[in-house]
C-alpha cells in the first residue's frame, strides 16, 4: 500500500515545527485528550483498557505516534509499519472509521489546553488537515485488516462467541483456556505469534473490558489456546481484573467473545535461517506458538529457546519445552533468578541469576540468526542492549510488547 497526502506546504512544515514541542509536552496533551474523550464520551471505555490508562502506557505510546506522525507528515510510507501494528490492535478491538473524528477533535482540544497561547488559529488548523490526513491512513489499514480477516475460512468481524472446553493450570500463576466456537463452524488459520482480544462483561463493572492474549498453540488444530498470567497488586498497581476474572470465575462450559487472530509479530516461515527464541515469563506464550509451529512446518531449521522465570514453581510449559527439546534441532536453557534447590537440577537449568550477553553467547551457536523475544520491559530492554552490543543487525531482531508499544533504547 501506497500513501500519498495532499497537504499545503505549509501544512507540513507547521506540522514539522511543532515537532520539539511535541517532544517535550507529548504526554502532558496525551493526558489531557483522554480526559477530554472520555469526559465527553464515556461509552468509549468500553473500549479501552482502563489498567494502562493509569499506568501512563497509553498515553506515552500514543504521543510516540503522534510525534512520528507529525515528523513523517510528508512521507507517511515510512510509518506505515507502525501503522500497521496499531491497526492490528484497532481491528482487534473493534474500532470503527466513525470513531475517528471523535479522536481528532478531542486532540486538537487537547494541543490547545496544554499549550494554550503557543497553539495559534494556525497551528490548530494545520493539525486539523494534518490529523485528517493520517486517519485516512489509519482507516484505509484496518479496512484492508478487517477485509482480510473476514475474508478467510472461518474467519469473522468483530467478535465472536467461543466456548471454553478445557482450563489447564500451566504454573502457579498461568492458566492456558482452549477455547472452541460455540457455533462449531470452522475458525480461521493464523499466523504463530499472534493474538486474539478477548472481551468480558465482569459482573458489578459499568463498562466492558478487552484484553488481548497471545495465542500459545500451533495453528491448526481446531482450537484456539490462551496463556493467561494472574496479575496480582503490587505497590505500584492494583491486581488484574480481567485476568483474576479469568482465572476465577471463567470455567470449562463458559463462553467468551473473541476477536479473529490479529498482530504483525509473527514467525518467518519462509525463512531457513537459525531462530533463537528469548521469553522472560509470561512472554513465552507467542514465542511457544513460534516454537510447536517450526517443529510442524520446519523441523530440521536450528532453534534454539531461552526462557527465564523466576523459579521454577511459576515456570509454564516446561514439559511442552523438554518434549521440543527432545529432537536434535532444538536445543532448550533456562534461567532462573532464584531457583530452588530441585530447580537446579533441572536438565536444561543453565543459569542462576538474570538473563545477561555473556549467557546468551555461551548458549546460542551464532549470532547469524533471526531472534525473537518477548517479557517484561525491563527484560526485553536487556535482551535487545545485549543483541544490540552483540552485534546482531536490527533486521534479524523482533519482539513484541504485551500492551502499548514502548522503546528499548531508553532507559
């Protein structure tokens, strides 16, 4: 897909000169347009997730956008990947093209409370043209996005009622749910490593909530798998609601409203080249997916899986690993940060401690090979200094964060 904006010049360099400021005051006028949107209209919540409203995640990754977008305005090809990611998670959601223009107004109300003075009559008009011009983007992707997942053998719009036919705890704070649709018709392939939304209406709560999780399984086999770790509180957050729901209350018969697998964080199959997987916690499901996926499809492409936890009593799919293990192409290590003494005598336990370059150099036989990681960010942060420091080229490093998107060159 080919982009093109039709904007006055002058459009695009008032568009660009307010670039610094967005650098600096970015987040500021992110806060202020959800507050605004969601003062004004409330049936939006519905929508989004609440958790990483408070936590800040959303706003700084919307900003990001908006900073790109303002910087890229007259050449939007070179954010179309981006594009293409959110788009995924807009699909997933559900949002719509007449969504859109709410956004838009709501931000440009924003620019002019945050900057007051500074935003002219001119500023807001050329970010009014700016802002149409890249929602045009936006809702040409997910058009396309939702085309294409209504298009395919047993795929669907929206949201779809599934079953839950098996809950299986896979450690002591992740459960996987196998989930088939309720009207047994087929469900559509996906690719390994990506996700479906799932939305809950939760008793006592005046808006629903959507999640997405990683589909944890190999494609193909009449089900779809989610790996869903119990968020518990912590100082800095209050517990999960939907995955507490989840593990809770959702039981083998109950039905869950799902979206048609989404997401760009895929596996290369076209690819012959090494693969090293990289997963801190509950980061393995899509990399597992990836994993069974190459043992069906490739089974002779060298992998090699670094997994880190904790310990070994909050380690999932621990035997699903040994078994991939179990073939001369796929070699499996574990770290752990405090493992117990059973831990350490774990067949494929190799360090105590955190992940660090040192480790993953003594482990993977070569840094020609394509790497995907997933975790934590403080994890992923570490995994992509080290590759990075390693010497491994950007091309051949992907990953995925479970939530907004972030970056890994900041601390």
């Amino acid at each position: 897909m080919t982009t093109t904006t039709k904007l006055h010049p002058k459009t695009i360099e008032m568009v660009k000169s307010t670039v610094p400021v967005l650098e600096t005051h970015g987040e500021q006028i992110t806060k202020r347009f959800y507050e605004l949107m969601f003062s004004n209209h409330p049936e939006l919540l519905h929508i989004f997730n609440h958790a990483n409203q408070k936590q800040g995640r959303q706003q700084r990754a919307l900003a990001a956008a908006v900073y790109a977008a303002a910087r890229y305005i007259d050449q939007l090809d070179a954010i179309l990947p981006v594009v293409r990611q959110i788009g995924h998670k807009h699909r997933s959601l559900g949002i719509k093209p007449e969504q859109y223009p709410i956004v838009g107004k709501h931000l440009l109300l924003a620019i002019k409370d945050v900057l007051g003075d500074a935003a002219t009559d001119e500023v807001i008009t050329a970010w009014a043209e700016a802002y149409e011009a890249i929602a045009s983007v936006f809702i040409q992707v997910e058009k396309e996005l939702y085309d294409e997942a209504a298009a395919k053998h047993g795929g669907w719009r929206d949201f779809r009622r599934f079953v839950v036919v098996k809950k299986v705890k896979e450690s002591g704070v992740i459960t996987s749910f196998y989930l088939k649709p309720e009207d047994g018709k087929a469900i559509s392939d996906y690719w390994p490593g990506q996700y479906v939304s799932v939305k809950l209406s939760i008793p006592g709560e005046t808006y629903t909530h959507i999640r997405q999780y990683s589909l944890s399984d190999a494609p193909g086999k009449g089900y779809y798998r989610i790996s869903v770790k119990r968020e518990a509180a912590t100082e800095d957050k209050p517990a999960g609601m939907v995955s507490n729901y989840l593990h809770d209350h959702v039981q083998e018969g109950d039905v869950l409203d799902l979206s048609a697998p989404a997401g760009d964080f895929t596996l290369d199959l076209s690819k012959t080249t090494p693969v090293v997987f990289i997963s801190g916690g509950v980061g393995i499901t899509p990399l597992l997916s990836m994993a069974h996926t190459l043992a069906i499809r490739q089974p002779a492409r060298p992998a090699t899986f670094l997994h880190a936890a904790l310990n070994g009593r909050v380690h999932a799919f621990d035997e699903e690993l040994q078994m991939l293990a179990e073939r001369p192409s796929f070699s499996y290590h574990i770290c752990y940060e405090s493992p117990s003494d059973e831990d350490r005598r774990h067949p494929h336990f190799g360090k105590e401690g955190r992940i660090d370059l040192a480790w993953m150099q003594s482990v993977i036989p070569t840094k020609d090979a394509d790497f995907y990681f997933c975790g934590p960010v403080p994890f992923m942060k570490t995994v992509y200094r080290a590759l990075k420091q390693w010497g491994v080229s950007e091309e051949h490093i992907h990953y995925e964060f479970f939530g907004p998107a972030g970056d890994l060159t900041k601390d």
